[in-house]
C-alpha cells in the first residue's frame, strides 16, 4: 500500500496537495465519507489506507491497516514530491 499510495502521489504531483483513500471494498469505496456521516461499519472497515501529502506541509504521510480489524499505523515518508510540470 505505501508503493501504491507512493506511485499515485508522484504521479499527481503537480498539485499542491492531495488525499488518497485506498479500500478493500468498491461498494465501500463508492459511499464513504470522510466527515463519517453515514458510513456503515462495514465501509469504517473497509478503509485500509489513507495517504497525504501536502506542499504547504511539505511532507507526505500514510496511515494504514493491515486487517479491518486492526491498529492504525501511522508512516511518515518525507518530504512531499517533488512538483512536476
């Protein structure tokens, strides 16, 4: 997921920020909402991965799951990427 998350962050980044959000579930994926509102058990749980990265930050980070069940683990990756044209 932090290859995934890493790739996608590179390839967007020409823009000042951006937030990813990987899940396991497309449904889940469809209907989540960030603020939380209205989001099932079942879509909580099926994020697994959250990436940012942020040029006013300048930093990067993930936060990720292995399993539905389990403890958010928090990465911090560096500075953001570098900005394409």
């Amino acid at each position: 997921m932090i290859a995934l998350a890493c790739r996608i962050g590179k390839d967007h980044s020409s823009e000042r920020a951006l937030d990813l959000y990987i899940f396991d579930d497309q449904h889940a994926a469809k209907v989540y909402s960030p603020a939380h509102e209205g989001n099932t058990a079942e879509v909580e749980k099926a994020l697994r991965a959250m990436y940012e990265f942020s040029r006013e930050k300048g930093q990067q980070w993930i936060d990720l799951r292995p399993a539905p069940n389990s403890k958010w683990i928090h990465v911090d990756l560096g500075k953001a990427p570098e900005a394409s044209e």
